[in-house]
C-alpha cells in the first residue's frame, strides 16, 4: 500500500520514507510514525509524518505494516 492516502496510514504503523534531505536520490527511511503532519485527504508525493526514531520528518512512499 502506498502512502498517498491519509485514512490509510495510522500512529504506529511501520512505513517507509523519503526525508527531505533523501529526495534527489530517493533513499527510504523506515520507521513507526508519531504523528500525521499533513491534514488533507491525499497527497501526490506521499503523506508527511513524523517518526517516532529521533523525530525524522518525511513524505511516506509505502506502508510496511498497520
């Protein structure tokens, strides 16, 4: 499941992301999200969450596990 639609991904779930700084090369982070950052329904480049690991904020490409 990819990350696009905000219903779709929940606090906790195990996803991957692509953080700011990884964006020209598209290295995925994974990690649980703390928080949901972005509040419309979907988003083209992927859902903006905060990791609970060291509070890294990234756009989620897919989601691993609910």
């Amino acid at each position: 499941m990819n990350g696009h639609k905000r219903s779709d991904i929940k606090i906790g779930a195990l996803v991957d992301v692509v953080l700011k700084k990884d964006q020209p090369t598209g290295k995925l982070t994974r990690g649980h999200v703390k928080r949901i950052l972005t509040n419309s329904p979907s988003h083209p480049h992927g859902i903006k969450v905060m990791l609970e690991e060291e509070n890294m904020v990234g756009r989620v490409q897919k989601i691993v596990e609910e």
